[in-house]
C-alpha cells in the first residue's frame, strides 16, 4: 500500500488491481478490520470518517499518468476576453505610470511618513489646559453646544470615526498611544464601498484620496498555483497558472461607485488630519486605559493620569483595545500593547518579536483567534514583471501563500503567509547585513530553482522576484489575529458593540483576515452609520439609543465579510493540501498523514469561483449604506449554498453503495471525488460565465 510501489512502467490492469486492493483495505478498515493491521501503539490510527473518500482522491495521485502532460494555455493567460471586455468600460484604462507620476507618489510618501516621524504638519501634541475635554459639562446637546465625542486610536478606524463626527458639527478629541505614525503594513487599498463612504463623509477628503491613490481595480486579480500541481481529472497546472481570474471593477461601476485604489498609510493620515478636523483634534502619547459611564456623561483615564470628558466615547483602538476589554469584563492579559496598528513600524525586530510571543497569551484571554498564519510583508520599490496586466494575485501552496498587490509608484506590497505556530521568532540579522534571516527564509520556502522547497516543490519565480528586491530591514513579521465570526461563535450576540454612552468599532469590533482587503473599509462603515445615528439624537440621554442602533445596523454586514474573509483563508487557501497518505510505522503497523477534507469545498467550488467572487463584490459594494440586509445580494450568496448542497447531494448518490461505511462527518468528504470529475469536464469555464 506504499504510494510508490505503482510505477508507469506497470500495466494498467496491474494499477487497477491495486487500486482495488485499497479500496478493499479501507472498507476492512472502516468496519473493523483495522484493529487487526493496526497496533495499539500507532500514533495515526485510521479512523472511519472520511477514509473512504481520502483514498478516491489518493489513488489518482498513485498512477503517474493522471498527472502528465501539459497544462491548458488558457490558464497562462492573464486577461481573458471575459474580462477584457469589462476593463474597457472605464472610462481611463489603465495607462503605464509616467517617471513623474512614479517619483509624485513615492515622495509623496516619504514626505507624509516624514512628517509623521517628526510630529511635523500632521499631529498635534501639546497639552492644553483649557482644552474643551477637561471639563465636565453637563448641558443639554443644542446648536450651541453640540454633542462631545472621545475617539481612542489614531489608526484609519479612528481618524474616519474622527472625521465623520466633525462633519455632523460634534466636538471631537482623539487620543493615540503613539508618539509617531509609522508607515506600518504600508499602503491601504481602499475599496469601493469605503470610498462613497467617505465621500458621504467629507468630500474634500473623497477628492484628495482619489488624487493620490492609484487604481488597482484597472487590471486582473486573482488566484494562481505557486508551483506545478493537478491530474487530468481535475485539471493540470503549471506554476503560475490561474486558478481563477475575477474583476472588482465590475461591481463597482453596476453599483455606480468609484474603482478601487490604493494610497500610502502617511498619506492618508496626512489627508484626514487635513481635511478631516481642527488641527488640534489630535493627541498623541495619549492613550486612553480606562473609562467610567456617569448619567451626563462619560470619563475617560489617560494613561499619563489625564481625565477626558465627553457625550460618547469611542473605542477605535485596534483588535486588543482597551475599551474593548473594559466592556466585556475580560481579564487583565486580555489587553496590552502588540505589534500591529499605528505604532507597529515604529518597533525593531527585537520588540516587534516580544510583543509577538506576548500576544500569544494575550489573544487566549482577549477571545481572539490565532489564524494558524504568521506573515511576513514587505514593500519594495519595483517595477514587476506583470504590472500591466495583474494588480493583485495570489500564488497557493501547501501551508503557506504569497499575496502581492500594485501598491502605485513602481512599487509592491506583499504578504508571505506561512502556517506554523504563534509566537515564532526570527534570527537576527548581522551588523554587515551579510545574515538575512527572515529574507532567507523566504527564499528557501518559495524557491522557484534547483529541488525547490523542503518540500520538493518549485515555486513560480515571482514570489522571490519581489522578496529580492525588498530590503531586510523592510521586511516586517507579525502573527495573524481575527475574531469569532458572529454566526460560528453565537456568544458574539451577547458581547455588545456599544454600552450606555460607549461603542467600540473597526478592528475593536470585527477584526478580520486581510484576504478581501476589508478591513480597514468596514471600519469606515462604521464610521459613517455610527455618525448618522449620533446626528439624529436631540438629547444626550438619547445617545445609548443611538449606538444601540448603530450596533444593530453594522452587526450583520460586518459579521458576513467577516465571515467571507474567514472563508477565503480557511477554505480557498487552506484547501490547498497535500494528498492523503497509508504508510507503514516503524514499529510494523499503518498510519495516514494528511488526514483531512480542507480542500472538499474548495474543489466543489472551483468551477464557479469566478462567479463567486462576482457576486461576493456586489454584496460588499452594494450595502454600503447599511440601510437592511440587501435581499438581492443575500439571496444570491444562499443560491450558491444551495448549489453546493447539490453537487454534495448528487455525489452522495452517485457513490451511495459507500455510506454504510462512513459517518455523517464522511458524507462530505465523500463528495470530493465526483466534484473534481465535474471540474475536470469545464476546463472553458470562463467563457461559460
């Protein structure tokens, strides 16, 4: 039973009779007769569940014709005409970037991050004894005294809360625990439906945006394999070719909204800080610890003993807010500083990774989920190779990925995720630069020349073409953390957004996966409904009201693309696995390595992932406003549930002889076999879209 033991050389009724073999051991298995063959002190032992199915699949890959021959040239190709068709309804397609609009945005960014570095222009930091916060007022909300409200974090999350409070004519005071504003995590995409949001917030803010950000939504996004993979059931792949090619500007321009872009971190703290509020709006070293609700208002504690007092505090302090962690009574470890937001790139390598073994503790006490995912990421100024073609890919592996974005100015953002534990740590690197460690790394895990990585797979090149041209002190590492999505984890209804004359929002709230770029834009959602809802009250002793409704119309929306980012990590990038495996043990019995059905869903999907991806951006750009849940787009996210519910009830059927073996968890592991035949019979599924 050794995968190895059938070459091409053997005939193919000799393949078949040992196809039969296995199948004949695992259905012994699955009844019993796995006692017999497997000794006690087997650290695998087989199981019933699923053992059935994960054998189907294997087999394909025991019979080395399956995976021979050449890969379609249709997946090599970067824009089909599907989507070329779709790009030509912009009104200004994609040009090359001209050296002066390279050299506008990169000094543009410099000049921003500068300033942050030197509290020039864009923070305000003085004390001010007189400042309206320090006293306690206790009037009635009118025209002449309009409704105070406390923001706690400087990050996109607050500087948007920030703006659209001011905008409604509030007095509004933001406190950031930085001293600095470091361009960590570099440039942000802003997506369609965050930049009508702030359109309807400050239109001044809406035009400079667009005036320094560049479009990433002109060109093709999509995901690709990193390395050669496949069989001619379910379709052969060379390294870098699509998986599956998608169009956000599609969606855009049916829901009326402005295309994508992308602009540098400074930047958009230099627009927002400009354009946004007073000047003396912001202060900095200024972070808020503790808070007490009274019935005229609510009193924040500075760090540095300070009081504040306002109508409403806000907690837009990142996914271990502090505000958070006073709202639902979580215990003392489940608050801190880590390694991410505003001051993350102010950090070197040798805090950066103390905070990372920190906030292990942390997230177990704070309710946060370790995504199973640290990332390296990096921004280099480099022209690549596909730029005029590909704003944004993905290349897939077993246990790790690579994201790359257009990032404007010649220049690119990547993310490399590797799945291990949290908590790891690299080398530090040499005083003459001579050891790279977290550079090296990644060369070794993504290799595209010689046996490839450890483990034997040689990676498509544009993965080190950008990590080569990233600087080591550039490149920048931090364990991934999201939050229990709201239908998985039904405690979250009874965790609250907001409490009396308190609310927390962004990350603070609904920390996600970076895969959909969201979540910087739903934090700005919830910025414009929060103000909204703020604006309709006449009375202080009606803000509660007021950020009650707030919760309730953000809860739902930001709960589904919460859960769609889940999705694409834990699914899409996830469901690339490596194959099921019986082995013999060193003590003489048998055991499975690879034992899992990750990737059943995802190869169930495969065929419609291009349609999927549609109609996943039409429900982001469509509900905006947060007015309802959008039928329409609900209604089309459960048509392609029902669609899977299909598929897995006809490979049930086709395959019902089985089931005696397998349990409920096996009905949908058994599936994978039939969906990948299917998968195999649309290799033209673009043009059937």
């Amino acid at each position: 039973l050794e995968p190895k033991i059938v070459s091409s050389s053997r005939p193919r009724a000799t393949m078949a009779a040992l196809v039969v073999l296995r199948l004949v051991f695992v259905v012994g298995a699955t009844t019993g007769f796995q006692h017999a063959v497997t000794p006690r002190t087997t650290t695998a032992p087989l199981t019933r569940r699923g053992a059935v199915a994960d054998v189907l699949r294997d087999v394909k890959l025991d019979i080395p014709w399956l995976a021979e021959g050449d890969a379609p040239k249709t997946n090599k190709e970067n824009i089909p005409q599907s989507i070329a068709s779709v790009l030509a309804q912009l009104d200004t397609p994609r040009t090359p970037e001209s050296a002066a609009r390279v050299a506008q945005v990169r000094n543009r960014a410099k000049t921003a991050s500068d300033q942050a570095t030197k509290e020039q222009a864009l923070l305000s930091g003085v004390d001010d004894v007189s400042a309206w916060w320090r006293q306690r007022d206790a009037q009635s909300t009118t025209a002449r005294r309009p409704l105070r409200v406390l923001v706690a974090g400087g990050g996109l999350a607050g500087l948007a809360t920030a703006a659209a409070c001011h905008a409604k004519g509030f007095q509004v005071a933001l406190f950031e625990q930085a001293s600095t504003y470091a361009p960590y995590g570099g440039p942000i995409q802003i997506q369609s439906n965050a930049l009508r949001a702030i359109k309807r917030i400050n239109p001044a803010v809406f035009d400079a945006l667009l005036e320094a950000g560049t479009c990433t939504a002109d060109r093709v996004s999509g995901l690709k394999i990193g390395y050669r993979r496949g069989n001619k059931l379910a379709g052969l792949y060379d390294a870098g070719d699509w998986l599956v090619r998608f169009d956000t500007v599609g969606p855009a321009l049916e829901a009326g909204l402005q295309p994508t872009v992308v602009v540098d971190r400074p930047v958009i703290q230099q627009i927002f800080v400009e354009h946004g509020f007073p000047e003396s709006t912001v202060r900095i070293r200024s972070r808020v610890v503790a808070y007490e609700e009274h019935a005229d208002c609510v009193e924040a504690v500075l760090e540095d003993g300070s009081t504040a007092y306002g109508d409403v505090l806000v907690g837009a302090d990142g996914i271990w807010s502090t505000v958070r962690h006073q709202m639902h009574g979580l215990d003392a470890g489940a608050v801190g500083f880590a390694a991410t937001g505003a001051a993350g790139g102010a950090l070197d390598d040798a805090e950066a990774a103390k905070l990372n073994r920190a906030t292990v503790k942390m997230a177990r006490q704070a309710s946060r989920r370790y995504s199973g995912f640290t990332c390296y990421a990096g921004l280099c100024e480099h022209k690549a190779s596909n730029i005029e073609d590909v704003s944004y890919q993905i290349l897939l592996g077993s246990n790790k990925y690579f994201v790359s974005t257009d990032a404007g100015g010649e220049r690119q953002q990547w993310f490399a995720l590797i799945r291990e534990d949290a908590g790891g740590v690299d080398d530090k690197p040499s005083a003459d630069n001579s050891w790279e460690p977290k550079r090296r790394r990644l060369q070794e895990e993504f290799s595209h020349s010689g046996a490839g990585d450890a483990d034997g797979n040689v990676w498509d090149p544009f993965a080190l073409e950008l990590v080569n041209a990233t600087h080591e002190v550039d490149v920048k590492r931090r364990d991934l953390y999201d939050g229990h999505p709201l239908l998985r984890d039904p405690s979250t209804w009874l965790r609250p957004w907001a409490s009396d004359r308190v609310a927390i929002c962004g990350d603070a709230a609904h920390p996600m996966m970076p895969n959909l770029g969201q979540g910087g834009c739903q934090a700005i959602e919830d910025a414009l409904v929060m103000s909204q809802e703020l604006n309709a009250t006449t009375h202080r002793s009606k803000v509660p009201a007021a950020l009650s409704t707030y919760r309730d119309r953000r809860l739902v929306r930001s709960a589904a693309v919460q859960g769609l980012s889940r999705f694409a990590s834990d699914i899409i990038i996830r469901g690339f696995d490596t194959p099921f495996k019986i082995v013999a043990t060193d003590k003489g019995g048998v055991a499975v390595e690879n034992f899992n059905y990750a990737g059943v869903v995802t190869r169930m999907m495969q065929p419609i992932l291009p349609l999927f991806f549609k109609v996943q951006f039409n429900f982001l750009y469509d509900g905006w406003e947060n007015k309802a849940l959008d039928l329409r787009a609900g209604l089309a996210i459960a048509a392609f549930g029902l669609l899977i519910l299909a598929l897995a009830a006809g490979a049930v059927g086709d395959l019902a002889i089985l089931l005696p073996f397998v349990d409920l968890g096996g009905l949908v592991e058994i599936t994978t076999s039939v969906s990948e035949f299917v998968s195999g019979l649309l290799p033209n599924i673009d043009g059937i879209i």
